[in-house]
C-alpha cells in the first residue's frame, strides 16, 4: 500500500510542486494519474521511487516513511519498483535484449539469468523478434514496449509509468496500456502519469492533479 499523507514540494523559487496531496493506493490497483503538464505528475511519481523528497508531508510504503529512508536503504526500494520514466530512455550503444538485461546485471544477477529472464519479458511484450536489434532500429511504439520489458524484468511490486503513451498513436497508445494491464492482472500495482484522458476508464483509480493540488480522485470497481 502506498499512501500520500498531506505532501508538498516546494522547489527552489518557492514553486510548489505539490500542495497538501494526501491519497491511498491498494496493492494490485491501476491508477492514473491525469493533470496537465505542470502539474506535478512526474514530481509525485519521483517521490515514490525515493528521487525527491517531500519539503512537508509523508510518502509511506507499506507502513514506512520512505522520505526517511537513508541514502543506502534506496537500492532495497528500487528493487521493489519497475520504473519508466522520463529522460531514462533505452541505451543506443547495445541491443534491444541488453537494454532489458541491464537492471538484473546491475543487482548482481548472473548473464545467463539475466538473458532468460529478459527474453521472456521480451515475449511478454511481444518484442522477442527484436531481441538483436539496435533501440534505433524501432518505432516508438516498440520502444515504449522495451522500456516496459527493462521495467519488469526484475519481477517488480509496483510499476511507476511517467507519460508512457506519450508520442505514440492511438493503436501504439493502447498496446502500450494493454501491457501494463497485464501486469496489474498478474498482481503488479501499476501507476501511470498521462495528460491524455483517454484511458482513464481503464482504471480503478484516478487521481486529477492540476497546480499541484488534487482536485479529483475517484475509484471503479467496474475496472478491477
Ligand atoms: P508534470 O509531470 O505534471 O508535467 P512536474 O512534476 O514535472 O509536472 O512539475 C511540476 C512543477 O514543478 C512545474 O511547475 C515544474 O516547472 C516544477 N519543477 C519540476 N521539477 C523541478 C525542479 N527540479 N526544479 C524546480 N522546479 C521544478
Ligand atoms: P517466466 O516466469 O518464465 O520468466 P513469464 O512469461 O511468466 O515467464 O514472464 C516473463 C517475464 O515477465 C518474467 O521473466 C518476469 O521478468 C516478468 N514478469 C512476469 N510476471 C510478472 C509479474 N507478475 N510481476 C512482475 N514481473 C513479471
């Protein structure tokens, strides 16, 4: 569980971010988080994968503050999240299947786990076929697939997506979100940031930002 007590971030030049959120989200639920851009979409998703801090407020994760976590308890955080985020694209100097074995490499699992762990998350994704190829070789849409494979490939418990279908066709937009509704059926909690309202009902809850405030938030049971 994951939930936002009374949260703000004010940065440099007393902008905030983020201005008194508070909101609960279940373990297994796909949530949406809509706002324009500016509103503070990105800011909060960081905040769950212990990249920023909040100025005032608690983050807590399964009844731990993680705002408080010391530098060194992030990489046991990090474990339990996949993440697709902005300004983290795929690394242009090695292939498609690289690109995905990379977060099991970096936590110390063998070459030869992590290759057939990231071939399967490839398959998952339909993606196996381009498993030799260069990321620069690839559409947007197929890009945006890798990144979800990198994301998963790590067996994660949560999922933070920043804009994933952002750039892509209405067809690439939903294979991209049919993806991860996979995931959050096989029990993965995934929370998705888009300016783009056009899948909302896809959701079980949606949480509307505007100028770093919450100015809506609704839950469906019809979606879960
Ligand atoms: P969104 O993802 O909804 O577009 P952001 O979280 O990126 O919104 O940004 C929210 C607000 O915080 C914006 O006004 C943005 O300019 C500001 N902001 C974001 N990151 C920083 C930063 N590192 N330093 C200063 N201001 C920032
Ligand atoms: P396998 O279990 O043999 O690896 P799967 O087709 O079940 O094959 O899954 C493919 C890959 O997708 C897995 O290696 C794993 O990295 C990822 N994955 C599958 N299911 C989940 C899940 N529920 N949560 C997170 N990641 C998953």
């Amino acid at each position: 569980m994951i939930e936002f007590q009374q949260v703000s971030k004010i940065y440099a030049g007393e902008v905030y971010a983020l201005r008194d959120v508070s909101f609960t989200i279940g373990d297994g639920e796909l949530v949406f988080l809509a706002g324009p851009s500016g509103a503070g979409k990105s800011t909060l998703l960081k905040m769950i994968a212990g990249m920023e801090k909040p100025s005032t407020g608690a983050v807590m994760m399964n009844g731990q503050d993680i705002s408080k976590l010391k530098s060194g308890s992030l990489p046991y955080l990090r474990r339990k999240l996949g993440l697709i985020l902005q300004g983290q694209g795929l690394l242009l100097d090695r292939d498609v299947l690289s690109n995905v074995m990379l977060p099991m490499i970096v936590v110390g699992e063998s070459t030869a786990d992590a290759q057939t762990r990231a071939s399967a998350a490839l398959e998952r994704l339909n993606m196996l076929d381009k498993a030799h190829s260069s990321p620069l070789a690839l559409s947007g849409g197929e890009q945006q697939r890798v990144m979800i494979a990198r994301a998963i490939v790590n067996r994660p418990q949560i999922i933070l997506a920043d804009e994933p279908t952002a750039y892509l066709d209405r067809e690439n937009a939903m294979i991209v979100i049919e993806a991860l509704r996979a995931f959050q059926r096989s029990g993965v909690t995934c929370i998705i940031s888009s300016h783009d309202e056009q899948f909302l009902d896809q959701a079980n809850r949606v949480i509307y930002l505007n100028k770093g405030e919450v100015t809506d938030a609704w839950t469906s049971a019809a979606a879960a």
